[in-house]
C-alpha cells in the first residue's frame, strides 16, 4: 500500500479510534509533554465564572490552592463566600474579557491609573467598578473604594510574583469600557452600581488579533516579574448569558466562544513551554456529549462535566494522583453510536488509505 502523509499517525489522530467507539465519559483529548504540577506548587485561578469551578476542583483534587487574600481569621464561610475570599487566588473578580487581564496587571504595577474610581449604586453606597460585587455592602466614600483598592492590588502583584502556575479561563470577546482611556469593565454600568450613559461608555466585541495581542501581552507582563510562572489557558464552555450585538444570543455566543478558543490555540502556538491549552471547553461542549454535561438550563455545567475534566486535567498535570476513568455511563448509552449510511465525506478517504 503507498505510503501518505497520514500513514503510520497515532490512533489519537484519528476520530474513529479515540472518539466514535469510545464513550463519551472516556474520551480523552487531554494535552501532551505538559509540565507537570507538583504537590508543593502554589496554583492560582482567574478569569470568567467557570474558573470558580476549576477553582473548586483544583482544591477538591489536593492542589495547593493559592490565595494571596485569603479569608480574615474568624470569618464566617458565608460571609467569606459573599465578599468572595477564595472565590479566586486575589479578590479581582471576574475576568471575563481579555483586556482585563492586561489592565490588572499594569493597574497593579502604576503603569495604568484609570480615569474612572467608583460608582455609586442606588443606595447611596458606592462599589469599584473594576470588581463591583467583591464587597456586597459597598463603601461610604469614592475614597474608601480607592484606599481598598490599593490594599487588593498590592496583593495582586504579590500574587503574580509567587505564583507557580495560574490557570486563566478565557470567558467573553464582549466586554464595556470607559470611553477616555479605554478602561475595561466586567460589566456594562448601571447593573452593579453606576448609571450608563453612551457618551461615557462602549460596547466592544474584540476579534481574535485583539484576544491574542491581549494574551501575549499578559503572558509578557506576568513572565517579566515572574520568569519560572506556568500558564494554563482553557476556555469556559458557559454560554454568555446575554449579548448587546443586534443578534440572536447564541450566534454572539458562537462568535464569541470561536474567537477565544483560536486566540488561546494561537498563544500556545508560540512554543513556549510555560503556557499550555488544557481543553475543558472542548470536553464539555462536543457534539460527542449531546449536551450530558449541562444542567436543564443549558448554560450552567453539572458535576459529571467538572468531574470528567477535572479526570483529564490530573491526566495531563498531576499523572501520581489520577483516578481511573469510570467503567459505565450515568446515562443510556444505547443509542450512542448510529451509523451515517449514504453520507458521503471525502475526509473519509484518508482512513482508508491507511487501514
């Protein structure tokens, strides 16, 4: 038989072997030659609301869960969780949108001082519009949100300084800024406190050259203070809760999840082995999985989804404390794998050619 480019690849090359007689619980698209994490390595997390669940597991799973603001001795668990101590490794909320990630790190270093301080909600009380509900009960004074600030921030570089790996959760392309200077905001005014005016603030919809340059961007910044940091990226497969585009929120949703999937492909493509892609999206969200891994609402991720990429991220980080996959499916399984008689697809040719 002639020889092709594809003859003699790995089984993981090709779907037939590692997806379509595989069940959808066992199939295992995890990374290779990755670092590996040790028992003693601090492991930070950041990024959009699915990063609270790889949080959860990270800790779950015996990691060394770093937190440069950790919970005030004596502080109740549901005060603690409210004020969100240990929500992330610092109290910067969430990060959904890439421009975030570069603007902690230079607000954090002086090197970018916004123009915009506080908002004031309808109760009088005003928030920090860069983490608007880090702290439930507001603050008196603009003055208050400033002082608070500066103490989170210092614990920000703390955090960037020390950290072994951070595991980033890329989660929207849409994102407010502050008109001025470009502040970027992880919501649009007027939800969490302050009140929108189109003068003052915009809607953007980054592309892929926008992520990217954002990623490489973080990733030059957090190695110029910490050389030997690791990054892990991954993907939240949580669909958007809402979308500003003039559009079905699923097309925004497809749009926007396509973008950040090719940005953090792109910023791995570098070749640096500090930065990894570990696929917690594309486990959750295949076709493969015909949506068991979302709860009724179709948004929210249930325990078997975290659970089977929490399986695979010990796979491929943390191969001493991996447990076996399960050996049936929580659901039926029945109907799993029905033929495609009279489909014609050309991509099928390449198996053939090496079977």
């Amino acid at each position: 038989m002639a020889l092709n480019p594809y003859t003699g690849l790995p089984a993981e090359r090709f779907w037939r072997k590692v997806v379509t007689n595989v069940p959808p619980f066992a199939v295992n698209p995890h990374p290779k030659d990755t670092f590996v994490i040790g028992p003693t390595d601090k492991v930070a997390t950041g990024g959009s609301c699915f990063a609270q669940r790889v949080a959860e597991a990270v800790r779950g799973a015996g990691f060394n869960y770093y937190l440069t603001e950790p919970p005030t001795p004596g502080m109740s668990a549901e005060e603690a969780n409210a004020r969100q101590f240990g929500t992330f490794s610092a109290r910067y909320g969430n990060l959904y949108y890439t421009r975030q990630f570069v603007q902690l790190f230079d607000r954090a270093y002086g090197t970018f001082e916004p123009e915009l301080k506080a908002w004031l909600r309808d109760d009088g009380r005003y928030v920090d519009p860069f983490r608007p509900t880090v702290e439930p009960a507001g603050f008196a004074s603009e003055a208050e949100v400033v002082a608070a600030r500066d103490a989170h921030l210092a614990e920000v570089r703390r955090l960037f300084e020390t950290l072994d790996v951070f595991v980033l959760t890329l989660g929207l392309t849409e994102g407010w800024r502050w008109r001025a200077d470009g502040a970027a905001l992880p919501l649009a005014p007027g939800v969490a406190g302050g009140t929108f005016d189109p003068e003052l603030y915009e809607c953007v919809n980054a592309g892929a050259g926008e992520v990217l340059g954002d990623l490489n961007g973080f990733l030059d910044r957090l190695w110029s203070v910490n050389p030997k940091a690791r990054v892990i990226f991954t993907v939240s497969p949580v669909p958007m809760i809402a979308t500003y585009m003039d559009r079905h929120v699923m097309e925004s949703n497809s749009y926007s999840k396509s973008v950040l999937r090719v940005a953090a492909g792109e910023v791995v493509g570098r070749g640096d082995p500090r930065a990894v892609y570990f696929p917690a999206y594309d486990i959750v969200t295949s076709n493969v999985n015909a949506g068991r891994y979302y709860n009724e609402d179709q948004r929210t991720i249930n325990d078997a989804g975290v659970r089977h990429v929490m399986r695979l991220f010990l796979a491929t980080f943390a191969r001493d404390r991996v447990s076996p996959a399960p050996t049936h499916a929580p659901v039926d399984l029945a109907a799993e794998f029905e033929g495609n008689a009279g489909v014609i697809c050309d991509e099928e040719e390449i198996e053939r050619s090496v079977a």
